[in-house]
C-alpha cells in the first residue's frame, strides 16, 4: 500500500460531523449499543433511580458518537452503577466494567495531554486505549478457553457444550442427537476460544481471528439464553478495535450512509419501524396466550438481538469486502503490535489477567472468567485436566458449609438442592440479617449458630468474609458430585 493511499485513508479516519466517524466514535456508537442491550436483557438489573440516568446517557451516546462529554458520562455512570450493585455480576459485565475503566482513563489521559497542547483529545484517548482493550479481550478468551479444559464440560450429561447445544437445537439433553454431537461441540468451543485469543494477540494472524470470531459469536448467539447473546455483542463490539483503518472507514461511512438514508425519510422510518414493533407486539402477545406462558416475550426479545448481531456482522463482512477487494485479506486487521496504548492503562489489563486465575489460586468462583465451562475447584479438589488445586494459595474455597436446618429463606433455598456454600458466603448470609437460626455442618462439626439483634450465642465468630472483599468476590454454591451447567 502506497503513502499516499494510507495518508488518505488516515485524513478519511478523522472525518467526523456528518460525513463519517473517526476510530473512538466508531467503537463509541457500537459500544454504547451493545450496553443498551445489556440494560434492556437483565431484568434483574435494579432500575432504579441511577438506572434511568445510565439509559438516558446510552441512549444519548448512541445518537451522538462524536460527543466526548456524552462518552464519558455515560462510562462514569456505567461504573457507578456496577459498583452499587456488586458483587452481582456476570462474567461478561466485568470485562464490560473494564472495558469502561480502560477507556475513562484514555480521555483523562488524552485531556491532559490536550491541557499541554499535545494532541487532539480523541485520537489520543483512542492511541491510548485500544491496545490495553484488545489485550483484556485477548485475556478473556484465553481464561474462558482454559476453564472449558475439565472433564464434566465435556460429559454429555452435564456438560455445558451439550446443554447449550440441546437449548439451541430445542432437544433434550439426552437425546441421541445431543449426546452424538457434544463432544466435538465441547471440543470445538475450547479450541476456539483459546485459538482466537491467540490469533488477534499477533499481527500476521488477526486476519484469520477477525471472520472466524464473527461467525463464531453469530453462531453462539443461536443459543436463546441472554447472557450468551449479550457477550457476543460485547465482543463483536471490541472486534472494531482489530480492525485496519481503512476497513474502519468503510465501516464508518456504510454506517453513516445508512443513518443519513434513514434521517432523509425520517417519517415513513418512524412509521415502519412503529408498525414492525405493533405486529411484533401483536403477535408475541397472542402467542403467550396461546400457550398460557410469557416464554414468547423471551424468545421475541432474543430473536431480535440475534437480528440486530447479524446486521452487524453484515457491516463488518461488506466493510472488510471492499478492502480485501483491493488489498488483499491480511489489510482488512490491524497492524499495531498488541502491546500499544498507555502503560499506566495496561494495569486494568493486567487486572483482568489476574482476575481470571483466582479460582485456580483458592479465590473467587464467580465473575472470573469462566463462564459455561462446568469448572470447580472447591474443597481442594478439582475436575480441570491440567491446573492442580496445589497452586491454591487463598483460603476461601475449603471448608465447605452443609445446611442442615434454618429459618433463613436464601440459606434453606441452598439447602433444598443439596448444595453446600463456601465459609465465605455463609459468613456472608450470617453478616446480612440481624435475626437468624442456623444448624449447620460447619467449621469441622455440626453446630448451631443463633443471631438475635445483632448478637451471636453459643458461637465466636472469625469471619473471613469482610464488606469489602464481599463487593469484590463472590463464590457459587456448590452441588454433590458432579457440576451442572451454570454461567
């Protein structure tokens, strides 16, 4: 490619009102989309009050991209809301939260270098930003796969291949077909998320990582379960960060074509998209009526995410079309080597590195990095092939506590399924009621533990679990033998 093409495509790459979109808005208009769709899946997202300023900025950072205030408001509220609501999370909301904090701390670095007259905000805030964010999902991908490596995922009876594949195929699980097409799923799924991982963590093989991962999360996203769909729209949201910049620019100016198509025949848009929406409605509700269950609403909701993935993907094939068309295949990813960006950024990189061993180290289970994989490690034991519970250097997994009998709602639903808890989050269940009855096999014995006002009798306790580290980790229950698919 001659200088003189790449020095247009680069004065092309700044184009910002009304003709195009610069890199940072680009990945701002697909980023704050997919965190609508995060908002509109989870109806246990406590909507509260700040809720409702997170979807007003999102909705506000949709139709204005090229806004930086707009940007950072909603990253700000986004991580206050996460922060207010922890522990409770999903795997994929904590790379979310990352992802957020990594680019937050891009425009403080970019407004201060623009307080020196250094450079413009927005290409500085992208320079600094997309390397440390192409490494955490570079990360993910990597720990997701290494968590799959376990015996139970690829057991056709529980394994979370076969589960996913029975729900996506609306078959049972036992089912001649499922049990027949398990294991190369299971195989297929571990190779290829620790295979893109690799691929888009090296220049000369993102070409090959950037199609294979679209189809791949096209494909997850078949599976009607909202967490699924809702990491696929995070990571083909992030793809745009792999991309070369003039497959960026042919993505752009598709987008912004579409939307100036749009604007120009505004009303009769309005006016299909309200009918669309009419006989959606229309018929989602007849069919909840015919079959006496709202199961119609949540599969409605999940075909339309799945609608809106495959006009992305659309975007990126065409976009990366027009430049393999005229450069050949390997021009349509990125040059950048993988380590760019700002080094004091790298630490939230860093962080999610670390994140996704604590189960592995005797830390956390939950919101670590391994979602859909069947892993435990409790109890000094563990079903993964290759990583020994030796390396366990925390004390948060052993211990198991039994419940035997207790007046606690949450504590007697653990119960009822013949799972036991870490020490952690009984301690836990025990620091958040001032009143309640426990008997337990617990703490090397079966004992009763009694809370009135506040005060414990017959039992000194020794909590492991503090508030603070309770906002940062938390563990699942754990089942009698072997584990079933869980995110």
């Amino acid at each position: 490619m001659t200088r003189l093409s790449r020095s247009t495509f680069a004065v092309a790459d700044v184009r910002t009102r009304g003709r195009s979109f610069d890199r940072l808005s680009l990945f701002t208009m697909l980023w704050a989309g997919q965190g609508l769709i995060q908002l509109l899946t989870y109806e246990y997202f406590p909507h509260d009050a700040l809720f409702g300023l997170l979807l007003v900025a999102t909705l506000a950072t949709i139709v204005l991209p090229h806004r930086t205030p707009a940007l950072a408001t909603m990253l700000v509220l986004n991580l206050a809301y996460s922060w207010a609501h922890l522990p409770y999370q999903v795997n994929h909301h904590l790379l979310e939260d990352c992802i957020n904090l990594i680019l937050l701390g891009a425009l403080a670095i970019a407004w201060l270098r623009r307080r020196r007259g250094r450079a413009d905000i927005r290409s500085a805030a992208y320079e600094a930003f997309a390397g440390p964010a192409r490494g955490a999902l570079v990360v993910v991908y990597v720990w997701s796969g290494i968590a799959k490596a376990n015996t139970d995922f690829f057991d056709p009876m529980v394994g979370c291949a076969a589960t996913l594949l029975g729900t996506a195929l609306h078959a049972e699980q036992s089912s001649a077909v499922v049990a027949g097409l398990a294991t190369p799923a299971a195989a297929a799924a571990l190779v290829t998320e620790i295979g893109l991982g690799l691929l888009l963590a090296f220049r000369r093989t993102r070409f090959l990582a950037i199609p294979t991962g679209l189809l791949f999360h096209l494909s997850l996203a078949m599976v009607p379960i909202a967490a699924i769909q809702a990491f696929s729209y995070i990571a083909i949201a992030m793809y745009v960060l792999f991309l070369s910049p003039e497959v960026a620019t042919a993505a752009g100016d598709l987008i912004g074509s579409s939307l100036r198509r749009l604007r120009h025949h505004l009303v009769a848009t309005v006016a299909s998209g309200a009918a669309a929406v009419g006989l959606l409605v229309v018929a989602v509700t007849l069919a909840s009526r015919a079959v006496g269950s709202d199961d119609a609403f949540t599969y409605a909701r999940v075909g339309l995410w799945f609608l809106g993935l495959v006009v992305l993907v659309v975007v990126y094939f065409r976009s990366m079309l027009v430049v393999v068309r005229r450069e050949g295949p390997r021009a349509i990813a990125v040059s950048d080597p993988l380590f760019t960006g700002s080094r004091v950024l790298w630490v939230v990189t860093l962080l999610v590195l670390v994140n996704g061993s604590l189960p592995y180290l005797g830390f956390k289970t939950q919101t670590s990095f391994t979602m859909f994989s069947n892993l435990w490690t409790e109890d000094g034991r563990t079903n993964h092939w290759f990583i020994s519970p030796t390396l366990q250097i925390g004390d948060y997994q052993g211990d198991l506590v039994e419940i035997i009998e207790t007046d606690d709602p949450e504590l007697a639903e653990v119960a009822a399924v013949g799972h036991s808890l870490t020490r952690f989050e009984f301690e836990r269940a025990l620091s958040a009621t001032e009143d309640v009855s426990v008997v337990c096999r617990c703490y090397g014995q079966i004992r009763r533990i009694e809370k009135v006002d506040g005060e414990f009798t017959g039992y000194e306790p020794r909590f492991s679990y503090t508030p603070f580290l309770g906002r940062v980790m938390s563990f699942r229950t754990v089942p009698d033998g072997k584990v079933a698919c869980t995110q």
